[in-house]
C-alpha cells in the first residue's frame, strides 16, 4: 500500500467521525443522558484525534501524486496549508471533549454544559474539515473544480504567457 492510497483510506476518518460524533452528541444531550452523552464525548475525542494520522499520510501521499499529469502543485499546497488548520482543529477538538468529559466525572451537573460547547466546537471542526476534504478531491477531480476555478490557481498567468509566444 502506498502514501496516497493509506491517506485516502484514512481521510473520511475526521469527516465522517465528525458528523457521527456531532449526531450523536445533539442526541445525547437532548436525552440528558449521562451515560450517552459520556460515549458521545469519547467519539467526539476520536473523531478529533482521526485528524492526526490523516495529516501524517498527506506528505507521503504528495509524494505519490505529485509528478502524475494533471496534477498541479497549486492545488496540493492549499489542501495541504488548510490540511494543517484541520489537524489542529482536530486536536483542539479533542481536547475540548477530554476537558468535558473531566469536568463531567468530578460534577454530574458539568457534563451537559461541557457537552454542549464540545457540540459546538464540533460543528465548526466538522465545517473545516468538510472544507479540507474538498480541497483535497480539487487535486485529481477537474470535474468539482467547477467552469470557475477549472484551471489551478496562477494557471491562467502561465496560459497568457504561453500565447504570448
């Protein structure tokens, strides 16, 4: 198995867990359940920790795919710069749950409340790295580049300084 074909098994991990984990925390905390809502938290803490063995991958994937044609730099170096923010999203993320699920073992009252702000936090870490798995399908997929944004970023510089010729 090479770089490219571990990180794309790994990299639905942090999207999928965090939707998972974010639907499964909206319906622990509306049943106040502690027991649920202790459960929701730990998958919410894997979900955030799934960011990290993804990031890993990207550069021996890079490494895979990055001379193939129709590959532009351009695009790997933005899912790669936003592919960083989501990894520390997802550790942030993570943290928020253990620091929930903590307050919520030494105070029962606690836990609803950290549950609800972790809930929060999820929702956007979920946003980053919905936006982060885009980023990444624009590498090898014209076809969701859209007609606005077909050509790589600087593509269009190169495209006039060709016709120039």
């Amino acid at each position: 198995m090479n770089g490219a074909q571990m990180h794309l098994m790994l990299n639905h991990l942090p999207v999928m867990g965090t939707l998972f984990s974010l639907l499964l925390l909206a319906w622990a905390v509306l049943r106040r359940s502690p027991e649920l809502l202790k459960i929701a938290l730990v998958a919410v803490l894997l979900a955030g920790l799934s960011s990290v063995p993804t990031y890993l991958t990207g550069e021996p994937a890079e490494e895979v795919i990055e001379h193939m044609p129709g590959v532009d730099e351009a695009f790997i170096e933005e899912h790669e710069s936003m592919g960083k923010f989501a990894l520390w999203s997802g550790v942030g993320l993570a943290i928020v749950a253990v620091v929930a699920l903590g307050a919520g073992l030494r105070n029962p009252n606690r836990l609803i409340l950290g549950a609800a702000v972790a809930w929060l936090v999820n929702a956007l870490v979920f946003g980053v790295m919905g936006y982060t798995a885009h980023l990444g399908g624009m590498i090898r997929h014209p076809e969701i580049r859209g007609s606005t944004t077909a050509a790589a970023p600087n593509a269009d510089a190169k495209h006039h300084e060709a016709d120039e010729d």
